[in-house]
C-alpha cells in the first residue's frame, strides 16, 4: 500500500468573510469525554422526578404513551462529548402518544408537569435540553413518524421502506424507551431493528453500487482527465461516502448520520478491516489525485468481493480499467442485482438524504424569532 505523509492543520486558520478566527490554539480536536452521560441522568430524572408526578396527575395518558430517550442528538447514541453540551443540552424525556391523544391532552399535560420540575437535576440543566427547554418534550406518534420516515405507521411495504431515509430509521430505534405500557411504539421500534426486509436491501445495495462507480470513481476518473478538480473534490467525497454506506449495508447495519458514521464504521465486524486502510489514506489531504482514484478502485474491489462471497451476485471474471472510463466495476453489481428483482422495485429508487426531516425543520425553524434562532447557534455579536 502506497504511504502518504501525514498533513497537520495549522489551528490558526484564517477565517473570511464577516468572521473573527479563533486564536492559534484554540482549535483542539481530541475527543473530550463527558463526566456523566446525559442518558443515564434524564433517565434517573424520569424515574424519580417526572413519573411519579405523571403517575398521580395523568395516570390514564401515561398508560397510553411511551417514555425514554429517542430522536436527534449525539447523547442518544453515547456519542456525547463536552463538545456537545453548547447547544441543546441537559436532561431531556422525549414522549410520544396516539395523535389524537396529542391534540387533546398533550398541551394540558405539558402545562401542568412542566411547572413542577426543577430547574436542575444532578447539576445538569432541565430547562436546556433537546426538548424544548422543559425537560419533556411530549408529540403525537403518527406526526413523530411521519417527520422522521415520511408515513405514520410502521413500513408495509416494500414502496414504503425505500422511502424512509436510513439514518432517520434509525433515530426512531436509537437511545432507550423506559416506559411504554401499551407496547405500540416499541412494537414499532422492534419491527424497525429487524433491518431491511430483504428485497429492500437489495434494491438499496444496488443503487450505492450505482452511486458509487457511475457517481463516484468514473466522474473521477473524468474530471481529472479534464483537469476539473471542482468536481473532482465533489465527486471523490461523495464517493467515499457511497462506500462505508455500502459496507453497512453488507453488515445490515444501519447508517448513522455523516458526523458519527466513521465512528460507527469502526464497529463492523466484518468490513472495516479490509476497507478502512483504503478509506483512511483517501481522505489524507496529502494523498495525490490519481491515488485517490486508485484507492477507489481498492475499495470497489473489497466490496465486490463481499456481493460475490454473500451471495448477492455471482462470481465473475476480473475486469481492466478503462482508460477514459475507468473502473466500473460495481455498476455490474448495479445490473446483476436489478435483474433479480421484483420489476415493481426496479424503478423504485432509494430515498437517500433526511427529506421528511428537513421540511420539519424548516417549519420549526419559520416559528421562532430569528434572535433565538441566532442564540440557539451560538452567533453573538463579535
């Protein structure tokens, strides 16, 4: 394997366009670990401040809802670091019940229960958390899903799985449920554990497959033939992307959004070793151009011999490069795994970025005042 130098950032970067730079120094990028987790805290909080308080006032709703933590943020998936705490940060319950229930009783619930929390439990905050600076944070199930998959039931179909985008799968299965006596959202949460119903997962592998060498190393292998580095720098991270997503989807695992993929990525078992040595030289800064395209190919190379030794696609004999088109290896696994399916998935393609995500937070963001927008992203006056 082709050794490249290591490339250090110089931390004082200079910083353009109506931003102050940070000091030289102030930059660090060690993991800083937390003293507590924010899990384990929210969920002594639950058990010992905010049920009993349920229990007494709304016995007959608390039946009918689940309790945990669940949703956005790096403290859902142990993820958390001091990093993490400047923003949305402190004890938080997330709470879902029937829609209906919702609209009828939730903002009573709400109005009742919030008063009579503390303002902090175990030195953290319960009025800064990720649910909406109350400590609770209570919604309808039906709307929860329908913001996160696109439906607001649990997928029936094939239609209905390959428009849910996977990293919003899994922040419906992520973190803890604490209490859920009527057992519907963990039936739900248990239906979407099990992974892809296995045409899905097919109809997904293929299109990375797509994605990654029509997408990724042949618009590569183009724009630098053309000296088009503009999308050469595109192309190659979206390329890289395309692979480590593919390897979950070998180890049937779900994807994590991009910050913590990589960290995620170091947990499979079985393609993380003969991928990440290629992975990690191609995102080295320092690594040339037409070694990133070969690394590429290194990469389609161990994730075609994954399709092959599972089965996915049959054996076949090693294909060259192109010289103007380069290595479009995976594009055969692309038309293998097409062929095998159901015509009714062949035309179907992937939802593949959090869609139903963002137009919630988009009418999230329309209904605050832009001066509590600016504080929630920490853009104070210089």
């Amino acid at each position: 394997m082709h050794d490249s130098p290591g490339f250090v950032v110089d931390p004082g970067l200079l910083l353009a366009g109506g931003r102050e730079s940070p000091a030289a120094g102030q930059l660090k990028k060690e993991k800083v670990p937390m003293a507590a987790s924010i899990l384990a805290v929210s969920r002594q909080f639950f058990q010992e401040i905010l049920l009993p308080i349920l229990q007494r006032d709304f016995a007959e709703e608390t039946a009918q809802s689940a309790f945990g933590i669940f949703g956005y943020g790096s403290e859902v998936i142990g993820m958390e670091d001091a990093y993490s705490s400047d923003h949305h940060w402190g004890v938080r319950v997330n709470a879902v019940m029937p829609d209906a229930l919702y609209r009828a009783r939730g903002q009573t619930i709400a109005q009742a229960v919030i008063p009579q929390l503390p303002e902090h439990f175990q030195g953290y905050d319960v009025r800064a958390g990720f649910s909406g600076g109350t400590g609770l944070s209570i919604t309808g199930l039906e709307s929860y899903l329908k913001t996160t998959i696109g439906i607001d039931h649990a997928p029936q179909s094939d239609a209905e799985w390959l428009a849910a985008p996977e990293e919003d799968i899994l922040h419906l299965v992520n973190g803890e449920v604490w209490l859920d006596n009527s057992g519907h959202f963990s039936q739900i949460r248990s239906q979407l554990q099990g992974y892809y119903p296995e045409p899905v997962r097919l109809r997904r592998i293929a299109h990375w497959c797509r994605y990654f060498s029509g997408m990724g190393s042949y618009a590569l292998k183009r724009a630098l033939l053309r000296d088009n580095e503009y999308y050469a720098t595109i192309t190659f991270a979206r390329s890289v992307r395309w692979a480590v997503q593919l390897a979950f989807m070998l180890e049937k695992e779900y994807c994590p959004y991009d910050k913590w993929t990589y960290a995620f990525f170091q947990r499979l078992p079985r393609l993380y070793a003969p991928l990440a040595p290629w992975v990690d030289e191609a995102l080295r800064l320092a690594t040339p151009w037409p070694r990133k395209l070969e690394l590429l190919h290194h990469m389609a190379d161990v994730l075609d011999h994954f399709l092959v030794a599972d089965g996915i696609i049959r054996p076949h004999p090693a294909f060259a490069e192109h010289p103007s088109s380069g290595y479009r290896l995976l594009e055969h696994a692309y038309a293998e795994i097409l062929h095998q399916l159901p015509e009714t998935l062949r035309g179907v393609v992937p939802v593949w970025e959090q869609v139903h995500w963002e137009a919630n937070h988009s009418r999230y963001v329309a209904g605050l005042e832009l001066p509590v927008w600016d504080g929630l992203l920490n853009l104070r006056p210089a």
